[in-house]
C-alpha cells in the first residue's frame, strides 16, 4: 500500500461511473465499490477500516475539507470538487456528493460520499482557484484561504454550494 511517485499522470473517471464509499464517524471507510478502488488501484480489503484521507492529494485546500466536515456534521450534504491520489501516485479529479447517514433516531452514524466525473470546464475554473488557497493557507493558515474565499464568493455575489453545483453545469 505504498505510493509510488506518479504524481503527474491523471486517471480519468468514466462519464458513467458512481464512485461510492462510506466511513464511520470518524472517516474510516467502512465500504468502497470497485469503481473507487479501481481508481484508486487498490483492493477493497486495503481500504476498509484505513482513514479516508488516504486518497488525500496536497493539492487540496484544507479550507475545502473544513467546508465539508461543518456541512456534513450538521447533518448538510456537500458538493464539492475534489482532488484525490491513487496508490500508485497518480490523481484523479471527482465531483464529490457527501451526506451524512442517519439511524433511525437522527443520530449521525457515518458518512456517504457518491462521486462522478467532474465537468471539464468547472476544473478550468476550479483547479486555479485551489492554487490561490493553497498559496493563502501557506503564507497565512486555514484562516487566510477562508477570508479569501469568502471574500472571492462575494465578488461573485454568490454561495459556496451554488458555486458548486453552477460549475458542474457549465
């Protein structure tokens, strides 16, 4: 379960595949479908029980985690793009769901994330704008790159989740 360096070849997601897993409260994955192990050239028996950021590229914004962990911990889907690594170095883009599972008493007892191929164009916009981020949380922390896209959404008079979901129409 090493990485290996790649880190410039990019897999494509297929236009038609569902990539699904779950984790626990805590992000252990608790089911993967072959889709998502395929792209992450794993078994599912090397991904069960890991933590979820296992697949976590260094090119993704913190702030883009800390968006989705406030949303999902109140029980709030997400959308979200989302750069991830495969095992063998390489990278793949999704465009990610995350919701939370709820018992039957409302009680939070994981979490399920359904992701696709993102929309190539949302990327051109997208993949910039994690640069600038990225750069703020370097030279000033999760704080800078959360001023900086508020202040970025507020130029573009809109919300993180209609951002979001606009770019995967373009």
């Amino acid at each position: 379960m090493s990485y290996t360096s790649n880190s410039s070849k990019e897999r494509q997601v297929s236009s038609d595949a569902f990539l699904v897993s779950k984790t626990d409260t805590k992000g252990k994955i608790t089911y993967c479908n072959m889709p998502f192990a395929d792209i992450v050239g794993a078994k599912s028996s090397e991904l069960i029980g890991k933590p979820h950021n296992i697949v976590r590229h260094p090119d993704m914004p913190r702030i883009i985690f800390k968006f989705l962990w406030e949303y999902i911990k109140n029980k709030q889907e997400i959308f979200a793009y989302v750069k991830n690594k495969s095992f063998d170095g390489s990278y793949y883009w999704v465009f990610a769901n995350v919701t939370a599972s709820i018992d039957e008493k409302g009680n939070i007892i994981g979490y399920y994330s359904v992701r696709r191929k993102p929309n190539p164009k949302a990327l051109e916009i997208i993949i910039p704008l994690y640069q600038r981020l990225l750069d703020a949380e370097k030279s000033g922390g999760i704080d800078a790159s959360a001023k900086l896209l508020a202040q970025i959404l507020q130029e573009k008079n809109t919300s993180y989740d209609e951002l979001m979901n606009n770019l995967q129409r373009l």
